[in-house]
C-alpha cells in the first residue's frame, strides 16, 4: 500500500514529529488534577452560555454568569479541600498565574457588562478565552 501511496507513508513517518508535545509538564497529583478537569469541563460550559447570552442581547446576564462561574466570585472554592485535591497551590507559580489573570479578565468583562457598556463589554470578550489558550498552550498535565 506504501509503494502506491508514497504521500501516505511520508505521512505516517511524520506524525510522530508533529504529536511531540513541547509544552512543560505540570506534575499535579491524580486526584488534583481530577478536580481540574471537572472545573475545565465547567469552565467551557459557562464560556458556551456567556457566548449564547451575549449573541442574544442579553449582555447583563452574560456578565453575570461570568463573575459567578470565571471571575473573582469562583476563586477559591478549593480552599477548603484537602492539599492533594487542590490543583492552583500544586501549578508552577507561572502557570497559576495565567489562571488567576484568566479569573480578573473575566470579572473586567462581568464590570463592563453589570454597567451596561455593551462596547466594551465586547471589547472585552475575547480576554475569556485568552487564558484558556495560554495555559493550554503553555502547559500539560500528564
Ligand atoms: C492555568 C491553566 C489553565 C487555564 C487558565 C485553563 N485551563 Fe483548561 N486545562 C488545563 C489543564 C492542565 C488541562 C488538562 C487537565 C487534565 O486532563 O488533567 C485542561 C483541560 C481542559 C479541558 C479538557 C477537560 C477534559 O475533559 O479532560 C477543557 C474542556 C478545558 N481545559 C477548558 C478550559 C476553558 C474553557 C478555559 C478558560 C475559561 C480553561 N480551560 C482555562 C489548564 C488550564
């Protein structure tokens, strides 16, 4: 088949370059990062009803789902698990970094959007998923 599909084989000799990963491991513990990944998971759910609400108008309740779910309001909420659970304390500070910035851009939007400047809270927008592709970019977890 490699004989006849030349292209297919250049292909197949190349995949293992691209799948190399070059971003830094974060060495979380299993049950951190088990409480990361349900956050993830209900990160992007918020960002998805954010999104629909701002594309319906409704840019006062975007806002609000913003703070309560990404902003200032939801930081913290692991403070009280045991230390193996919580993901922030076990990041690279840098990496923590990028999540706690993630939280502020998000509360920015929430401020903008509670007082009604739609402009700016559109201006504002695209700062939600900016450290969502920072971290991602940046970092791994296993
Ligand atoms: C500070 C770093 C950081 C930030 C900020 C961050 N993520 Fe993540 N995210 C991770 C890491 C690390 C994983 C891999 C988790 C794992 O599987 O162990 C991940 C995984 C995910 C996953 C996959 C979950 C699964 O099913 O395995 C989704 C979806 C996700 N993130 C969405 C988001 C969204 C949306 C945002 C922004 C609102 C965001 N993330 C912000 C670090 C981050």
């Amino acid at each position: 088949m490699c004989s006849r599909y030349p292209l297919l084989l250049a292909l197949f000799l190349a995949l293992p370059v691209a799948a190399e990963d070059h971003r830094q491991l974060a060495a979380l513990s299993s049950e951190a990062q088990a409480t990361l990944r349900q956050e993830m998971l209900d990160n992007l759910i918020a960002l998805n009803e954010i999104l629909s609400l701002v594309a319906a108008n409704k840019i006062k309740d975007a806002g609000e789902v913003a703070e309560n779910s990404l902003g200032r309001s939801a930081m913290g909420k692991n403070a009280r698990l045991p230390f193996a659970h919580r993901p922030g304390p076990q990041m690279p500070p840098a990496m923590h970094d990028i999540g706690r910035g993630g939280h502020f851009a998000a509360s920015e939007f929430a401020a903008a959007a509670a007082s009604g400047n739609r402009e700016r809270a559109l201006a504002l927008l695209p700062n939600l998923t900016a450290s969502c592709v920072g971290c991602h970019a940046a970092y791994r977890s296993r």
